[in-house]
C-alpha cells in the first residue's frame, strides 16, 4: 500500500485534538515530523506523541528541503498560512491547511495558484461537510423529501472567539462553507451582510454577524453568529442548522448527531409533527461525531494526494469561500449587496 509522508506545523489545540492523533489512525498516512516555533508547544507535543528530537523542526525552510515528506499539514495562525503554504507547495509537499484558508480572498488565490503550478495537492479543513448525519441530509434532500428548497439559516451562539481574527473570519467559514457544499449544485451570486462590534468607532473586530447568500437558483442563506462571553457555560448556548423547503423542513445539530425533520406529504409528520432521529449507522459507536468528521476529512486529502486527484474541500473551495467573507466585509462597510464578481 502506497503510504504519505507527512508533518504537522503548529503544535497547538486543533493539532494536538483533533490531527495528530488521526495521522496514527489513517493506515496510508505516516506522521513524521512535528513543527512550531514555539518551543514549549512543540516539545509539549512531542513528549504526548512521543517523538524525538531529531523529528522536531521550528524553522519551515529547514522542514522544505526534508525530501522525504511529502505533505504538510498547517495548523498555525491563519496569517501564517500563506507563507507557508506557498512554500510548501513549491517545494513539492502536498497541502492541508486548517480553515480559514487565509486572511483574504488574495492569499487564497496565491496559495491556490502556487499548488496549480506546482501540481500538489491541497486541500482545506472544512470538517462539518465531512460529519454523517449532514451528508444524510444532503441525501435526502436531493431526493426531494421536502420539495423545493428556499432557505438555509445556520445559526451559533459562542462564549469564545479569536480575538485576532472576530467572529466573522474564525467561525463563518466553516458555515459558509457548510451551506456551498449543501448546494453544491448552484453558486453564491451575491452577498449582504452585517455585524455588529465591540466599539463603536469599529477599531474592534466583528462580535455578531449576520451574513446572507443569494444562491442562483434561488436559494437563501443565513449565516448568523453572536459571541455571548457572559452565557459563561456552552450548554446555554445554541447551534443548528435549519433547512427549508416547500415541503417540510431538516434541522440538524452540530453537537450531536440528531436529526430533525417535517415532511408536509407523509402521514408521520401529520401525525406527529417533527419529530428527532438519528439516522441508522450514522456514527462510529466509540468516536464523537466531530471526530469521526476530522478523520474523514484527513483520510480524504491522503487519498486525493496519493491519487493525484482533488480532494472534497479542494483549495478550490477554500478560495470560494474566502470570496464570500471579502464579499461579507465589503457589504458591511458600504452597507449593500455584493456580487462575488467584485472580489
């Protein structure tokens, strides 16, 4: 069996929680090399996943001219990210990269443009297309169990955010993502959005936001987030997704892998109303939903490097999705509606 060569640069909480202990479980994917330049996060983690110091690099330019490893994956700040995918790539490494892709829809074709040219695969962690019980949904609904749709809304309450990044660069790209990937069949056309912030002379970053997506066949999305920091306990806070169609309703958690839905044309629902389940053989029985997604999306990016082929959330998608968080900003501050043909 062919096997990839990787390393993971940056040492920190996705890395350590979610990467690094996948890169173990993946039989075609061999974890060689850790990074950071932090050296208490990169000893930290070599001690927990036991590798020695001649494994452990704090200068990416030293772990370039390493000719045996074949793939990166980035787990660093995002404004790193371009730097170092763009280096990565011309020295002939595969690239992973943790969302968001980068700061702007600029970085974004750099890194996209340099893998193109380079003829290496890259592809962006945008796990919650990846969890089960959404591409159950997106399933069913394809085969038309409620009709038309009309709308999307996914809404999220948080007590913690990024405080480099705001709300709208550290949480919405998952969920504009989310929502492409679910009308994959269709494109966003255009944008309007609005956030509030911590200031009001706007010199902080977004603490609430409200993103809508105009799909071209007609399709609405909503992307809203709110940072709640005196909620103080997750549990009051609430996340979901809420599809609707001309014929019923899907709502989906994030947490868990429940699934709520109303179909109008069958006899249950008129009986019942909605009602919850969890679809049958929709999740590991000893791993999180979450996790088994982070695993999926990993085993994904081996096997579409391996192949030479493009991964599900491709550097392709990554760039989309920054077009839309540009599209975001520039209707926040000229306060209308944006094509992506402007950014």
């Amino acid at each position: 069996m062919q096997t990839l060569k990787a390393a993971v640069i940056g040492c920190g909480g996705i890395a350590s929680e979610a990467h690094i202990p996948n890169c173990f479980a993946i039989p075609n994917l061999e974890l060689v090399a850790l990074c950071d330049r932090n050296r208490s996060k990169l000893e930290a983690a070599a001690s927990t996943f036991g590798f020695d110091a001649l494994a452990c690099y704090s200068d990416v330019d030293e772990l370039c001219r390493q000719a045996d490893i074949g793939a990166f994956l980035i787990c660093t700040p995002v404004s790193t990210h371009c730097q170092i995918a763009v280096k990565a790539a011309q020295a002939g490494k595969h690239v992973f990269v943790e969302k968001p892709m980068a700061t702007n829809v600029e970085e974004a074709r750099q890194m996209l443009e340099a893998a193109t040219d380079a003829g290496v695969t890259m592809a962006v962690g945008h796990y919650l297309e990846f969890m089960p019980h959404h591409m159950h949904v997106k399933e069913r609904i394809r085969a038309g169990d409620i009709g038309q749709v009309i709308g999307a809304t996914i809404h999220d309450e948080i007590i913690t955010i990024k405080p480099t990044e705001g709300i709208i660069l550290d949480l919405s790209p998952h969920y504009i993502d989310l929502l492409r990937w679910y009308f994959d069949d269709s494109r966003i056309e255009s944008v309007f959005a609005t956030s509030r912030f911590m200031s009001s002379d706007k010199t902080h970053l977004e603490t609430a936001t409200e993103i809508k997506m105009f799909f071209a066949n007609g399709v609405i999305g909503n992307v809203d987030l709110y940072w709640v920091p005196d909620y103080r306990n997750r549990d009051g806070c609430t996340k979901h997704l809420s599809i609707i169609g001309t014929e019923g309703r899907y709502r989906t958690s994030f947490t868990t892998s429940n699934v709520e839905v109303y179909r109008a044309n069958t006899f249950l629902s008129r009986v019942r109303g909605p009602y919850e389940f969890v679809p049958k053989f929709i999740a590991h029985p000893e791993m999180p939903v979450s996790a088994t997604s982070f695993r999926k999306e990993l085993e994904d990016f081996v096997n579409s490097a391996l192949r030479r082929s493009k991964p599900k959330a491709s550097g392709d998608t990554g760039r989309d999705v920054m077009s839309v968080i540009s599209a975001a900003h520039k209707s926040i501050v000229e306060k209308r509606t944006v094509s992506l043909d402007e950014v």
